[in-house]
C-alpha cells in the first residue's frame, strides 16, 4: 500500500479516537522522545486525550526536553485508553517487559509509525519508511496531513529527532527530506540553536576518565576492518559515570579511515551485554543484528547479548567475516 493511504487510514484512525497512547523504545534516544512527546504535544491541541508512555525517564543529554508529562510505569495508564501508537520500533520488545507483555494481551488496535527495517509487529496500521532519517520526520507529515498549524514547542522536539538521529546531519541518513524538514521546523520556531548547544556541552571530565578506560579496551580487527571497544560495570563506577557518557562510542570508532565497522558492547549484568553497531554501508547492519535477535537500520543496528564476553567478540568476528564474504544484496 502506497505511503500516502496509509498515512490517509492513519489520520483517519486517529480522529476517531478520544484517548490514546503513545509508546516508545526503551532506553530513549532523541527521535524516541522527540516523536513521542511532539505528537502528544499535538494531539492536546486538537482536543484529545493523550498519554505518553517509556519505560525509562529522559536522560540528562536530552535536558533541554520537557519531559514532565512522560510516564515510566504501565500501572499510570488510564483503563479507558481506546488507541495505541508505537513509534521508532517494530518489535514489542523494545518497549520493555512489562509493556510487551500489555501489548501482547489487548485488544485494541495497534499503529506503527517506524524507519526501522525488518519490522516485526503485524498490524492493519504501519507507516514505515526506511529511507526517513528519523521517525519524528514521519509524525511531522502525519501532523501537516491535519492541517494544523505546529507550534515552536512540537517544531523543536520533532527537530531534534532528525538532529539525534543523523548525529547532527553528518551520518549517511542525512538526505534531502531530512534538510527540507529540519528547515520547514526552523521556520516552523524549532530552536536548533537550543538543540545543538545542549548536545555539544554535555560532556564532563568524569566522560573523559570513561573514555579512557573505553580506549584501553579497544581492539581493531584488520580483517574485518572492525573497530570493537567495550565497557564494563567496573568501568563505569569506577569514573562514576552511567550508560549516558558512552553515548556514540561507536559512531566515535567509525571515525577512523581504517575502521568500516565501530562496535560498542556495553555490560548490562554480569553474563548481559548491549551491543551497539555503525557502518557506512559496509555490510547490512540490520541483518547482522538480527542474527542475533536485535535489529536497526542497515547502517546503526544494535542487539542484547547473554553469556561471556570474548564469545561474543568471537561470534561477531565470525558472522562479520561471513557477512563480508557472502553480502546480502
Ligand atoms: P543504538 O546503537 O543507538 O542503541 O541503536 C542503533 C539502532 O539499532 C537504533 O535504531 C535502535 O533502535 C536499533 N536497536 C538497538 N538495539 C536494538 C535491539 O536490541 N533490538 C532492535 N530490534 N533494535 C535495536
Ligand atoms: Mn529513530
């Protein structure tokens, strides 16, 4: 079904509702939140009912964000919800256990608005464009589909999905919708000036000390040109610093002319680790994370992984080569 009907059904659905929820990817990053509480934002103002869910709260990097009306936990959703949307993800999973589960057992019906590939979600509504850089893009055509004016407060949150998700318009995502959006919301009173000067102070000498350490676990693989760094629990109270300051290491790896793979692994237990994976376009990222039941785009992909360490270093080593050997046209 063409983009457009879709869009058409949705809007459709979408009117005839009273009190919807908004749902996003745990651990939310800028699109996450930008999409989530900029349609929200938006829906108060044509008079409906709106709850805005994540399982977890807005990090200290997206401060800027007023995140007052998000809630974290499923028992502050309202009994007499009657429409659900789920942005920037296509498998339940990745909104957290408890909501998976609350996902898993209503009844009503589901929208799933994502640029995520290989969706996972079977629903009669999906707006899924792979090539839009972030889903905030396809909330700004979902809004300008109602007619209604968008005021400075949604132009900036819905700017900040494309600002977080090209990594300031400098990652192979960034293409010609994203410029001609970003400038339609700077003229719309979306405040990139706000944006870009919170993302670029955030650091803090504590960010450096964990960087070090995130160095001296680097390794590079020449024969997968692949840059692997990890970080470990101890790492991260020794510099007391969290998952937050190791934002964009992999982005940081790829950086290097040699390097064509940048992988993060960050431990999350001690037998759980988060894999975050970047490229430009090397191999398909999207199917290497889903190999390993995670997903993505083809270039940013990332997976959960139980078990030891150097195992998984060495099965990445292995399906890297072979995606290399046998690329997925
Ligand atoms: P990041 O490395 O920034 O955590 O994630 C990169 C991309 O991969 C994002 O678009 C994110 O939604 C997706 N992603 C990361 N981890 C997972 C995962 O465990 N499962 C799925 N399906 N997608 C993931
Ligand atoms: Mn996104």
């Amino acid at each position: 079904m063409s983009s457009s009907i879709e869009l058409y059904r949705i809007k459709k659905k979408i009117e005839e509702a009273n009190n919807l929820l908004i749902v996003s990817h745990h651990d939310p990053d800028g699109d996450a939140l930008g999409s989530s509480l900029g349609f929200g934002l938006f829906l108060d103002s044509i008079g409906k009912k709106t709850t805005v869910y994540n399982r977890d709260k807005c990090p200290a990097y997206l401060n800027f964000i007023d995140s007052s009306g998000l809630i974290n936990s499923i028992e502050n959703i309202p009994n007499d919800i009657d429409l659900i949307l789920l942005l920037d993800l296509n498998d339940f999973e990745r909104t957290g256990d408890d909501m998976s589960i609350y996902l898993k057992k209503t009844k009503l019906d589901i929208i799933v608005i994502d640029h995520h590939q290989n969706p996972k979600i079977k629903t009669n509504f999906s707006l899924i464009e792979t090539n839009s850089s972030s889903t905030g893009i396809l909330i700004y055509n979902l809004i300008s589909s109602f007619g209604q004016p968008i005021d400075n407060l949604i132009a900036t949150l819905l700017l900040t999905t494309i600002v977080t998700d090209t990594s300031s318009f400098r990652n192979s995502n960034t293409n010609s919708e994203a410029l001609r959006v970003a400038a339609e919301l700077i003229t719309l009173g979306g405040d990139m000036q706000l944006i870009n000067s919170s993302l670029m102070n955030d650091r803090s000498l504590n960010k450096l000390r964990l960087e070090k350490e995130i160095l001296l676990n680097h390794e590079f693989f020449t024969d997968i040109k692949t840059s692997i760094s990890f970080c470990t629990t101890e790492n991260y109270t020794s510099t007391n610093t969290t998952k937050e300051e190791s934002e964009g290491v992999a982005n940081f790896l790829l950086n290097h002319k040699e390097v064509k793979i940048g992988v993060f692994i960050r431990q999350i237990s001690e037998n759980s680790w988060k894999v975050s994976m970047r490229t430009n376009g090397f191999i398909d990222l999207s199917l290497l994370a889903n190999k390993f039941d995670g997903g993505g785009h083809k270039n940013a992909s990332g997976f959960s992984f139980d078990g030891n360490i150097d195992n998984l270093k060495k099965l990445l080593r292995e399906r890297i080569l072979y995606e290399q050997q046998n690329p997925t046209t």
